[in-house]
C-alpha cells in the first residue's frame, strides 16, 4: 500500500480508502460476516482510512463493531460526518455526536466532516448556530481531532469555505469526467496551497465508469496498448494528481476490493503518460455524449414523497441513451411497477434541495417519463414478467 501526508497533521494516509456507504446487502440489509471479512481484508493490506456518515444507514454501527471485535480501532482513521440538514441548534450537535461515538464504540474521531456543504450560507449558519464552540470543545477533550467539510457546490462557494476556517482537510468529488465540475481541479489546486488535505469522493462515478460506460468508450480503453481495467484507469487518473491524498471507492465485491489494492499499491502521482491521458479524454468526450443525466446514484435525494425511484428512473433513463436496446426499458418498468414511476413525480421540489449534484430533478424525471412512461413499454414488461415467473 502506497501512504500520502497531510501536511497539518503529519498522519499517512493510505491512498486508497474505504468507503462505507455501500456495505453488501443480504435480505435488504447489511451482510455483517461478509462486511467484516473484506474490511479486515482491507486493513491488513494497508488501508488505513474508513469514511462513514451519521446518515448511512446502520454504517457508523457496523464499522464500529467490526474494529471493536477485531481490536483494529488503533489501526485505521475513522471519518465520519454530521449532516448540514439536520442541524437547527448548538445542542443537536452534542447529541448527533455522542451518538455516533455510541455506533463507532469509539471515544473520538480522527476525520470528522460536515456533510455535504454546497453554500457558503450554510457554513455562516453553522457557525451562528455555535458549531465551532461545539468542535473547538471536542478538539480540547481529544474527542476530535481533525476538522473538515465534504463539498458539493460550485467553486465560488468552495473558496468562500476553505478561506473562512484553518481546516485540516476537505473531500470533494473528482474524477476524469468531473475534471471542472464543482470544486474541480482548480479547488483542489486550491485547497492544496494552503496545506488542506485533499480527500476524492466518487473517484469512477457511482460505479459508473465502470459499469455504465457506452460500449465505444469500452471500446477506447480495451483497444489502448496499456492493459487496465476500466476502475483502474479511473483511480489511477485522481491518483495521478499528488495534491489528493486519499481516494475513497465505495467497495462491496472481493474481486474489487483485490482489484483496488492491487491498484493502489501501484499508484504514483504524476504517473500517466500523455498518451494514456489522451486515451481517457476520448473516453471522457464519448461518455459526456451518450448522458443524459449526471447523476451519481447517492441517493441524497431519497425518498421522495410520493414514492418515486428518483435514482431508478435516471439510471434506465442514461442506460437507454448509453445501450440502446429493449432491456433498459423492461428494467425500469420491472423496477418502478408504476409505484415509484416518473409520472408519479408531483413536482414538490423536496428533491432539488437535497440533490449534491443539483440535477433539476423535476424536469429530468418529465424527460424521463416522455421517454420511458409509454403504456405499450409497460405492457411489455409484465409480458417478460410472466414469462419469466410463470
């Protein structure tokens, strides 16, 4: 494994980090003994930071009770967050935090972040909410001992914030189709002139730069004379820049898991040639023109009041555009069953304030739905349907 250091704290970072929202699932619900085998896997092959959230449903506790039971706590660097949204008074923080520390079983947190800042009000209204009396409070008792934000506005907004409080590190979203998008390569730049560490979420998207590249982007990389796999382009690019310290993937599958290690310990900053850069441009140029919505499925956005898959519907919506082909409609008619469809949408709006990305939600999903919602695409899915399960 391959370490970077934050410069105001002198803490090696491994370069690649684990993130925890996206445990495996059994039965809908966390798979504790699958979880904890990767984790420790992971641990004893270096990785030594772990990004969880007070959101990320049963994470913090999971994470907790995998590093109490196997006696790793000393071993790793805990980040989690406090959510803006959920933040009304000075008293709240206290609470969210002792409870955390309850889920973690930990007595302090190495990383601690508030979660998904996209405007410099909202740090003013922390702040006249008490929120550094409450972590100049917990830096004194040992309880915290770095401070950061994760970031998902525009860059005006990001320079507001970094210039306004002595952090010891930040996390923003970056990878190579993301390049000047938000914070981007010019925030990052940014924050590492003032010896911020630099923390890359969403380094492949989702996923996505996995999973969902259109097949002449495929293409691009398997005819390319270096032999990597689509994941590995993608971190080997945020990795290439030495100002990010740690790159965080969202790892659920052991051959993955190995695959990112492998990867990791390879890794070098300023490492890609100019041949392999312009290789992932085409790729970028070939993505960027099949999407048709840039969303990352986080999620954020759920659940919507009326029942709509928001996530769904965008990912069927972008596979159509990407694959072409009958099976993205039948997917998305079988997952949305006309509960949780586009049309459903009543345009309330509670989405958009919550979206990191700021999609315009409501006039993605009629988009979706002028495409998606056609009665005779819906018929055709309950025929597969019965075929399927007769």
């Amino acid at each position: 494994m391959k370490y970077r250091k934050i410069e105001k704290n002198e803490d090696k970072l491994s370069v690649l980090g684990y993130g925890c929202m996206r445990f495996p699932k059994k039965n809908q619900s966390i798979d504790y003994e699958k979880t904890e085998k990767q984790i420790i896997t992971a641990i004893e092959k270096g990785v030594n930071y772990f990004d969880t959230a007070y959101l990320y449903p049963k994470s913090e506790e999971t994470l907790g009770k995998i590093l109490k039971s196997n006696n790793c706590r000393e071993k790793v660097k805990i980040a989690t967050k406090i959510p803006v949204q959920t933040i009304k008074t000075r008293e709240k923080m206290d609470e969210i935090f002792e409870n955390q520390l309850k889920r973690l079983q930990t007595d302090y947190i190495d990383y601690y972040l508030i979660h998904n800042l996209i405007k410099f009000e909202e740090w003013e209204n922390l702040k006249n909410l008490g929120i550094l009396d409450f972590i100049n409070s917990e830096k004194k008792k040992g309880r915290i001992i770095n401070f950061g934000f994760s970031f998902h506005g525009n860059l005006h907004e990001f320079k507001k914030i970094i210039d306004d409080y002595g952090w010891e590190f930040c996390m923003i979203q970056y990878n190579y189709i993301d390049e000047h998008y938000q914070a981007g390569t010019e925030g990052l730049n940014y924050a590492a002139s003032k010896n911020i560490g630099v923390i890359a979420m969403e380094p492949l998207r989702g996923g996505m730069l996995v999973e969902k590249l259109p097949k002449k982007a495929k293409k691009i990389i398997e005819n390319f004379n270096v032999k990597r796999s689509p994941g590995e382009w993608g971190l080997r690019w945020v990795w290439d820049n030495p100002a990010i310290k740690v790159v965080l993937s969202g790892m659920n599958d052991d051959k993955i898991i190995e695959e990112n290690i492998n990867a990791a310990s390879e890794s070098s900053p300023n490492s890609l040639s100019l041949k392999e850069k312009q290789m992932l441009e085409k790729v970028k140029e070939e993505f960027k023109s099949k999407i048709k919505v840039e969303c990352t499925n986080c999620a954020y956005c759920m659940p919507c009041p009326q029942g709509v898959d928001i996530p769904t519907c965008f990912s069927s919506y972008n596979d159509k555009s990407m694959f072409g082909g009958f099976k993205p409609q039948v997917m998305y008619v079988n997952a949305t069953e006309d509960k949780s469809a586009a049309y459903k949408c009543t345009q309330c709006g509670v989405c958009e304030k919550k979206c990191p990305q700021e999609i315009a939600i409501i006039e993605e999903l009629k988009n979706v739905s002028k495409s998606m919602d056609k009665w005779y695409y819906r018929l055709l899915g309950k025929i597969v349907k019965l075929i399927i399960y007769r």
